[in-house]
C-alpha cells in the first residue's frame, strides 16, 4: 500500500481526523497528508500512503483551485465563520465592475500576510494556540500568486467565487482584504478545495463514508507511485 488515497473531506472534519480514520482502516501508520484544509472547508484531501510520504513536499507544492463563498459587512478575528465577530458593516450595493477591480487587485504575484489563527508555527508553537492565550505576533509576509480568479454569482451580501493559486496561499485572508477593499469588511463563509496540481476532487473516496468502508475497499482507491508520476506528467 504505497501511493496517495484522494479523499473528499466533509465539514466538521480536520484534516488530522481524516488521517486517523484512514490509518485506522488500513492499519498502518505511514499516512499524512498534502496541505491542510480547516474545519470549515471540504473537498481535496490528497493523503499519501507508506512510501508515497516521501513525496508529500512535492505534490504540496502543486497549485491549488478553491471555489467559495464570502459574506460582506462581518469581520471577524480568524477571517471565517468559525471566528468571533469583530466589526459589523452597512454592505452597500457593489456594481460589478466594482466587484471585479477588488478581485483582480490580486491577479498575479504579491506579498500576503498569514492570519494569527493558523497553523504556522512561532519557535515551535502553531500560531492559533498564541491567539488564543490573547497574542498577536508580527508575522513574515508570504509571496503567493493567483494564476485567475471568478466570481461566479452576487446575492445580496454574498459573492460566490472560484480562485487558483499558488501554495501557502490563505483564501480567508484573500477574503479578507478583499473585504476591506471593498470598505465593509468580509469574511469567508465557505470554501471546497476542487484541484491540487492534476489530481481533482472529483471521484475521490467520501470521508463520511471512511467509518464503514472495509480496508480492502480503501486499498484499492490507492492511486500507485508509477500512476501518480504518469498523471502528473513526470
């Protein structure tokens, strides 16, 4: 059993639960997994398997395409709906050119600076556990890029959007900025990951589903190193 196993998280989920369910089903170990999703998120889970950990830096570095939802006029301090309103705003009525200048604004490369409730580490200590003892730290800016965004629906205080970006890319805080471009804050209120590099959520095994499946069910999801490097074109 060496290769990646992708999974559609469901909401609820941490990426961490979907490791031990898997790991339980399989009974091994070796099992982690290629970028983070929160609590919040579903979609692309790519876990690797047994020897497929040994490129599990290298499909991470692959770039990602999200679709999601944001709701204007709420800020709040993790930049989702999981976080504690901070500020509460009148949402005026966007045109659409206006809607588009604020998205394009981050075409292209630029600096983004992580949110405090993240998993980024401080000297050792994930930066969402400082939050909550009430610290917040200057953090290093991080060079991404988003290679095209959409919007793809506008209802009332919300917008639908998709967006493909690089690695290390925070779409709560793409949200976020946005928000405050706009002039009345936003936060992101839902977000799937469809694609990391090649590999696309569709087809992939449903992580509800991975409390009842047998383990030879999972193992033969398994896509082979060999398939894995003819997919991504190596």
């Amino acid at each position: 059993m060496d290769g990646v196993l992708l999974i559609d998280k469901a909401t609820k989920m941490t990426s961490h639960d979907v490791v031990a369910l898997v790991r339980r089903v399989l009974g091994i170990r070796k099992v982690g997994h290629c970028g983070t999703l929160d609590p919040l998120a579903t979609g692309l889970l790519m876990l690797t398997i047994g020897r497929g950990t040994k490129i599990q830096d290298l499909l991470m570095s692959e770039d990602k395409e999200y679709s999601g939802t944001m709701k204007l006029g709420i800020i709040t301090d993790s930049q989702d709906a999981e976080g504690k309103i901070l500020e509460r705003h009148p949402v005026p009525s966007f045109d659409q050119s206006v809607l588009e200048a604020a998205f394009r604004k981050y075409d292209g490369d630029f600096y983004q600076i992580p949110p405090m409730i993240s998993a980024i580490k401080k000297e050792g200590v994930p930066l969402y556990k400082l939050a909550r003892a009430g610290k917040i730290i200057e953090r290093e800016p991080r060079f991404v890029r988003v290679y095209a965004h959409q919007i793809l629906a506008q209802r009332d205080e919300e917008i639908d959007f998709r967006v493909v970006c690089s690695k290390g890319f925070y779409v709560r805080t793409y949200v976020h900025d946005i928000g405050g471009d706009l002039g009345c804050g936003a936060y992101l209120q839902s977000l799937r990951r469809i694609k990391s590099g090649r590999f696309c959520v569709d087809g992939a095994f449903q992580a509800a589903l991975l409390k009842e499946t047998s383990r030879d069910l999972l193992a033969s999801r398994i896509i082979s190193l060999p398939e894995i490097s003819r997919l991504r074109g190596a």
